[in-house]
C-alpha cells in the first residue's frame, strides 16, 4: 500500500473497508444469541446482551428475563453501544477522508484517536457484563461465553489496531503522496 500511496485505486479503500467490516461484526454482536450458552446437554441457559432465557432442567419452554432490569445489564449495554456508534461514526468519516482526492491527514489522525476512544467504551461493555453477569445470575450446568460475545471482542480488537493505522498513516505522508525520491542500490563492477 505504501509503495502506489493512498492514490491507488484498489488501496485506498482498505482502511474504510476494515471498518465496515468492524461494523457487520458489531451488528452481529450486538443482535446475536451467543453471549452466554450452555455449553453440554440439555441447553438450558442462553443470553444475549439485552436479556438471557432459561429452560428447565426437562425441557419444556423456554422463560426470558430482560436484563435491562439490572442496573449492571444497562451500563453493560449502553457502553457496548456507544463504543459500537463511535465506530459507526468512524467509518463514514473515513469514508469522506478517502473519497476527497487531496487526504487530509490531521482529520485521519482524528479518526484513529476517536476509533481508541470507541476501543475503550466496547471493551467497558464487555468486562461488565460477564463479571457482573456471572457474579449476580445463578447459572445451572456448565455455561460459556460464546460467538456474539466472541464477535464483540472481535469488534474491539479491530478498533485498537485501526486505531493504529489511523493514527500512525500520517507520519508517511510523503511516502503516501509520492513526495520522496527513489534510492536505488546499485553498485559498480
């Protein structure tokens, strides 16, 4: 990427891409099932963020218990979702910043200190919510913290280390714009 610069065709669009990828994971985090399940026969506990359902040791129906009514469920959720709206945030101002021809690097810097900031508000989210939830429920059988929960960390993972593209790509501006003069090592017989 560095070496054709951002003016590439087929790389500039790497970073928003990445991002947009952060958001379909945070989506799937944030609607998926798999916050918590049992992990052996029979399936009796699943939660998700916003509620958890459990099922008699039998079978028979399932009952769901908002936890929302935690105040550790709201804090959990909110922070999660504010991290996940950040990104949002994120990825249609990288979109603008990589589809003016002339980048602006310092407004590519923001974006990167903004994504850390979203890292830190989904990482509250997810530290909240299995200490708490484990601390506060009474869990029956061998549970797990499972996919959508993995696909939140995912999420989380993904915002720090663009964080840190968006923040260090300005220090090669130059290499970025062309601006330096190829050295070619070439030696005499």
């Amino acid at each position: 990427m560095v070496k054709y610069g951002l003016d590439y065709t087929r790389c500039r669009w790497i970073l928003p891409l990445l991002l947009g990828i952060g958001v379909i994971f945070g989506i799937i985090a944030l609607a998926g099932w798999g916050w918590l399940e049992s992990q052996t026969l029979p399936y009796v506990m699943q939660a998700s963020l916003w509620q958890i359902c459990r099922r008699g040791d039998q079978g028979g129906e399932w009952s769901c218990e908002s936890l929302m009514g935690y105040a550790w469920g709201r804090a959990a959720a909110a922070t999660y979702l504010v991290g996940f709206l950040l990104l949002v945030i994120c990825f249609a101002l990288a979109i603008i910043a990589f589809a003016i021809d002339t980048l602006r690097f310092n407004f590519i810097r923001g974006i990167g200190g903004l994504l850390f900031v979203a890292a830190v508000f989904s990482i509250m989210g997810l530290v909240i919510y299995p200490v708490k939830f484990s601390s506060e429920i009474e869990m029956t059988g061998i549970n797990m913290f499972s996919w959508a929960y993995g696909f939140g960390w995912t999420t989380a993972i993904m915002e720090i280390c663009l964080g840190f593209f968006f923040c260090c790509l300005p220090n090669y501006e130059d290499q970025i714009l062309g601006n330096v003069k190829p050295t070619y090592f070439y030696s005499s017989p």
